[in-house]
C-alpha cells in the first residue's frame, strides 16, 4: 500500500553502519570542501612586559627541583584543549637563575634555545658545552641528551621552541630521564665551526654542530644586506639558519630564520601554507595578520597561522628592526604541501 514506511531508509543505513564502525561518505558537510587550508590556530601577541613579570615572580614561586624546568608555555587562544602555540610547533619561554641545574634528559621532540636576555649560562647537549649570550641559537635534535646550567652573572632567558604537538600527533612521544643531574661536559661548541665559518674542522660530523653563535649571525645577516641590492619583497633581509651538514633545514621538522627590516621599510602583503611564530629581538614595528594590525615591540611573540595574509612594518625612522622566527615550512616541504602567493594590497 502507498502509505506503508520504506523498508529502508538513510537513516537506518546510517544507523547500522554506526553500529560496525563505519560511516558513509555522504555524511561529510559543505564545510570539510574549501580550496585553501583551514586551521584552528588564531592570530595572537604575547607582550613581553606580561611574560617577564610573569617569569619574575614564578622564579620566586617555583624551584626546579619541584617544576623540572621553569618554563612560561604560550598557549594559542584557538587551542586552549591542546595548550600549544600552533597545531605543529610549541614555544615557551625559559628562566634559570644563578647556579641552578635544569636536570638532564631527551625526548623525541627537537627543540632550539633562542637566546633573548642574560649571558654566561650554558646548554650541554651530548656533552658539548654551549655558553650562552644574547642572540645564541643552540639545538637539541631529537633524542640528545641536554640540560641547562645557570651562570653567575644574573639570571637568563630564552624561548623554547619545539615540535612536541607535531610528535604528539603521530604518536611518537618518547621522554628518557638522564638519570644524573647534569652531563659530563666532553668538550666545548668553541672547538666545533660555527655556521657561518667554512670547512668544517676535519673529524667533525653532522651530530658536532649545535650551537649558531650571534657574532656569525650578525655577520651573516649584515653581509645579507649589503649584497642584496634589493631586499626581499615579503621579508626584508632574511637569514635561514642552515644545517651545516646537509645545507638544509635548521631541524627536519623546524626552519628558524632571522630577519632585519631597515628604518621605515614596509614588506608586502602574503601568505602561505606554513605557520610562523616570531619574536620581535630588536626594535619596534607592526604587523599586519588577516584584518588585523599587531603592534610589537623587543621581547613580543606573535603567531601568522596557516594561509594567513601578512606583511611586517618597522615602526623606527632610524633604527633596524629584527625579527626572529620558527616555521614548520620543512615538513610542509617534504610532503609537498608547502605554496604561497603574494597579494596586492
């Protein structure tokens, strides 16, 4: 009879395939089909005068027996479930005081130290001895043994940047404690060549070279300017740490770079499929992320997410402006995920 129910129904076909463990393709809606990459992550600052009050008084609150490393994470506001600062890359900021030890141990996560205030405290990664000064990049590759020591003139900061949500979500989270406080130091990132100084010593190999110094920066980055008879329309003058070794990535999962933009120089607008988080090291200036306008000045931390249009003014008339970053543009690369545009504005 015409009024009789079907004998089926997508309803029911939905219903009992739920019951196996498996779905139809139909269930998908409009909003899983965009032609460019979508993301959770938001456009945000982290203003250094809240961090370092915040890295002052957790110095007086907590010690490093108890808190293994007295870090500051900066959490997305878009990831609030996951506390990271994007999707692929975490980045917190570290304080150690004089004579203190932050204990030894790996991880399968790579990570870097940037070097952003203080001197005269060391990182040892697999037994070579790091010593910081403002400006210092130092690695710690995946499953290298590390710890940090303080100095003694004063206490010191550094961001920690890592790959802990990239590792996490392919499952491969594997943390080994030292079983010591601190390495035995072998020998000192003195007698390893740095970046910017070639050849390599004889002997060395690829695992040697930790530590990119801010003297050879700096040299890289004003020798940049000076040959460049045109600066790069999106980034100034950009400087890619390399791995020596290979003349690729910083680390397989992680690309930092340096930039400087001269007094009043204004980039053009872009966007790619690679998230950046940057750090204002020196100077002040602006940056323009999606619609919206981020002031910063030294010390800041802000996030441009996947396929966000974006573009860097220097606030100063008379003074450079330099800013340091972190992508995760290496691993977009390898899979052959990585493009970019730049757009008129």
């Amino acid at each position: 009879m015409k009024n009789d129910p079907p004998a089926d129904s997508q309803e029911l076909l939905d219903r009992d395939l739920a019951r196996q463990n498996i779905e139809g393709y139909w269930l998908l809606g409009p909003e899983n089909y965009v032609p460019y990459p979508a993301t959770a992550v938001l456009p945000h600052i982290w203003k250094w005068d809240d961090v370092y009050g915040m890295l002052k008084r957790a110095g007086e609150v907590m010690n490093l027996d108890d808190a293994g490393r007295r870090t500051l994470r900066l959490i997305n506001p878009g990831l609030k479930d996951r506390h990271f600062t994007t999707h692929t890359i975490h980045l917190s900021i570290q304080y150690v005081k004089p004579g203190e030890h932050a204990g030894a141990h790996r991880h399968t996560m790579a990570a870097f130290r940037f070097v952003i205030m203080g001197h005269g405290a060391y990182t040892t990664v697999n037994g070579q001895q790091c010593v910081m000064e403002e400006g210092d990049l130092i690695l710690t590759p995946q499953m290298t043994w590390h710890d940090h020591s303080g100095g003694e003139d004063g206490a010191i900061v550094w961001l920690d940047g890592l790959d802990f949500p990239l590792v996490q979500s392919l499952n491969q989270l594997v943390f080994e404690s030292y079983g010591k406080p601190v390495q035995a130091i072998q020998q000192s990132s003195e007698q390893v060549a740095p970046l910017f100084r070639y050849p390599r010593p004889a002997g060395a190999c690829a695992g040697d070279f930790f530590h990119y110094k801010w003297p050879d920066t700096e040299a890289a980055l004003r020798a940049r300017v000076k040959s460049s008879p045109a600066p790069d329309p999106f980034d100034g003058y950009p400087v890619e740490f390399r791995n020596p070794a290979t003349g690729g990535p910083t680390l397989p999962t992680l690309q930092c770079a340096l930039q400087l933009l001269k007094p009043g120089q204004e980039t053009q607008v872009h966007r790619h499929t690679s998230t950046v988080i940057y750090h204002a090291f020196k100077g002040r200036g602006s940056t323009l992320v999606g619609d919206r306008r981020y002031d910063w000045a030294q010390g800041d931390s802000f996030v441009v997410p996947v396929w966000y249009a974006h573009g860097h003014r220097n606030g100063s008339a008379k003074d450079d402006a330099m800013l340091f970053s972190v992508s995760d543009g290496p691993v977009l690369k390898s899979l052959g995920l990585y493009r970019e545009e730049g757009l008129k504005t």
